[in-house]
C-alpha cells in the first residue's frame, strides 16, 4: 500500500511538472506566434511601402515618357524653325544681292546727277531762295525719266520698307547705297511722305548719330534737307533732335559739300515760323555761324539763305504782333559776319543777305544795333544798287520810315 502511494504521489509530481512544462512551452509558443505576427506585419508594411514606390516609380516613367515624346515633338519644331530660317536667310541673302547691284546702279546714277549740279550751280525756288532740294528737282527734269523709271521699278520689285531696312545693315557699302537710294526718293514730293511713314526719317537721324563715315553723313543730311521742305516734317526733324544731330554732324565734317548739306537742312528748318524759339534754343543759328568758318561759296550760300528764312519768319511774327524785341539773330551774334557778307561777289551769298538786312531793319528795335554794325551803308547800296526792284524798293522804304535809320543818315551827311 506503501509504495502504491509513492507511486501515486510520484505520477501525480510527474504530471504537475508536465503540466507546468506544456505551460511553459505554451508561453513560448505564444511568445513566438507574437514575434512571427509582429515579423509579418513588418513585412506587410514594408511591403505596401515597396509597392507604393513601384506605383510612385511608374507613375515617374510614365511622365519622363511624355516628357520625352514633349521634348522631342519640340526638337522637330526646332529643326523646322531652323529650317525655314535658313531658308528665310538663304532667300534675303539672295534678295540683298539683287538689292545692292539695284543700290550700286541708282547711286552711280545719284553721283552723276550731283556732279553734274556741281558744275551747273543752283537752282531755284519760289522766292529766290537756293534750296538742295530745288537743285535735285531740277536736275531730275533735265536728267529725263531713266532715273525716275529706275526708282520705280526698285519700289515695284522690292518696296519702300525693305530699301530703309538696308540703312542698318551691317555692310557699310550697303548702308551708303541705301541712304544714297534714300535721298534720291526723298527729292520727289510725291515720296516723301511715305518715307516719313515708313520710318524712314527716324532711320536717317539715327545715321547721323551712330554711323562714322562722312559719306553716311553727307547724303543723310542731304536727304533730310529734302525731308525738311514739308512743313509737318520739320516739326517732327526738330522733335526728335533734328538740330543737335544736325550741328554735330557740322562739327565733325571734313568735306564742304556735307557742310552744305547741313547747312541747308538747317536753312529749311529756319523757314518755319513756329519753330523759331526752338530751332535758337537748341542752337541753330550758332550752328549755321560755326559752318560758315569753311569759306566755301556753296556752304555760305546756303547758312545766307537760312538767315534770309529766319529773319523773313521774325518780319512777319513782328507785323503780326506775335514778336517783340531784338531780332534772335542779333541776340545770336549773326549781324558782324551778315554785314560782312551784304556785298559777296557770289551772287546767291548777296542775295539771299540782302533780303535778310531789309526784313531786319524793318522793325525800329533792330534799328540801332544795324547802325552800330555799319549796316546802314550796306541798306543805302541796296537801295540804289540791288539788281531786284522788289528788294531795292523795300530797303528805300525801310530808310525812309525809320527814324534811327532818318537820324543816321543825317548823321552821315547821307541826302536820302
């Protein structure tokens, strides 16, 4: 009975330790589900963060993909662009050509004409005044129609706007046969409209700013001179810095025929009543002074007849009212070298100053000043010697209803 017991008692110890063993290996079954759970939801995670970047990676290849089909699309545009420029080029290369043989041809003819109004001297227009313009307009008439056939045949095969593009080419031999091509159309009335429109006077005051060459200088200023013989056109040459442009043009020339070039521009502008105060304020008169240091009889004429313009615009704002006080020319200093030059041996030098002195002492103001500069003597030789009787008969007339002019004569013992 004994050792039944022990036996009993042994099993029973034999079954709690197995219990207690199951247990334990039960909690470490348990512990291990929870690691392998844990393994596998880090898995899974990292897994979904593996097939979100895949999606997010594909998502980047499909744009790089459209990207690139974009870019290439592109590219073909490009090369089409760069193909037509060629072509573009290849055809304005071709076109610029056939423009300086037609350029070459009508300067050659445009050199001819101003040689041959070199030889022939001036001309004329309304009023006695010698005017560059005048000159070209003439010549052409004489000249016959071939010029004016190649002028038009120029505009029909090519146009207006292409002809001042070549005022800015690179080339200056291109440059010069443009602007010579440029002033050559500015002559005729009928053009010069369209050039202004075209942009071609702003173009012609740019050369005179930017180019080196005197060539450039002299038929730019020669072209403006033309420009400058319309009324609505000497308003916009004065706006956009036309005298300035014009006097440092003067300053820098070397050849007395760009001198007369300027010069007349200039003469033109001084015709004009409403610009007066502008054309002295940005130093016009002081401009025509500094040119008349050349000498040369053409460029003389020309600054004359610009004061005849200017003193004839200051008579006719004094009648009106509109003036009062000393002549600007006076004022400017331009009484010694007029006196000077009341008795030129050159024909259109007197001219043109003789009609200056007696729009000049018109007006009593100017009276005292004229004495004291010895023109008086210069008024009394015009009124017996002038060759025009319009003029003679003006200078009398001034003499006779001036009093300082009345009182000077006495003065000189002068029976008048």
């Amino acid at each position: 009975m004994e050792s039944i017991k022990k036996l009993e008692e042994k099993w029973t110890m034999n079954q709690q330790n197995q219990g207690n063993e199951r247990k334990e290996q039960m909690v470490h079954i348990a512990e291990e589900v929870a690691e392998v759970k844990k393994l596998l939801s880090k898995e899974t995670s990292l897994r979904k963060a593996a097939e979100e970047e895949v999606d997010n990676l594909k998502s980047q290849l499909a744009q790089l993909k459209m990207s690139e089909a974009s870019a290439n699309s592109e590219i073909l545009k490009l090369r089409k662009m760069v193909e037509d420029e060629v072509c573009q080029k290849e055809k304005l290369e071709g076109e610029i050509s056939m423009l300086q043989s037609q350029l070459l041809h009508l300067s050659f003819e445009a050199d001819e004409t101003r040689k041959r109004l070199d030889r022939g001297g001036p001309g004329k227009v309304p009023g006695g005044l010698d005017s560059p313009v005048s000159q070209v307009r003439s010549q052409l008439k004489d000249s016959g129609n071939g010029e004016k056939a190649s002028v038009a045949k120029l505009f029909e095969q090519v146009g207006l706007q292409k002809i001042l593009s070549l005022l800015e080419a690179e080339d200056a031999d291109v440059r010069i046969h443009a602007v010579k091509v440029v002033a050559n159309l500015a002559a005729e009335e009928t053009n010069q409209q369209k050039i202004v429109e075209a942009g071609g006077l702003k173009s012609l005051l740019m050369l005179l700013g930017s180019s080196e060459d005197e060539t450039i200088h002299r038929v730019a200023a020669g072209a403006i001179a033309n420009l400058a013989m319309n009324e609505k056109n000497q308003e916009l040459i004065m706006s956009r810095g036309g005298i300035s442009l014009l006097s440092t043009t003067a300053s820098h020339a070397k050849d007395p025929q760009t001198l007369r070039m300027v010069a007349g521009a200039i003469a033109n502008l001084c015709g004009n009543d409403k610009l007066q105060t502008k054309l002295r304020g940005e130093g016009g008169i002081k401009a025509l002074l500094e040119i008349v240091k050349c000498g040369h009889p053409d460029v003389l004429a020309q600054v004359a007849r610009g004061i005849a313009n200017f003193a004839k615009c200051e008579s006719r704002a004094s009648t009106q009212g509109s003036k009062t006080g000393r002549s600007l020319l006076i004022e400017d200093g331009a009484l010694p070298w007029i006196v000077q030059n009341a008795n030129s041996d050159a024909s259109p030098i007197r001219r043109h100053i003789e009609l200056a002195l007696c729009h000049l002492a018109q007006h009593e103001v100017n009276a005292k000043d004229m004495i004291s500069e010895g023109a008086l003597w210069e008024l009394v030789r015009i009124s017996q010697d002038c060759p025009r009787e319009d003029i003679r008969t003006l200078a009398h007339r001034t003499l006779a209803s001036s009093p300082d002019f009345i009182a000077g004569l006495k003065r000189l013992r002068i029976d008048y």
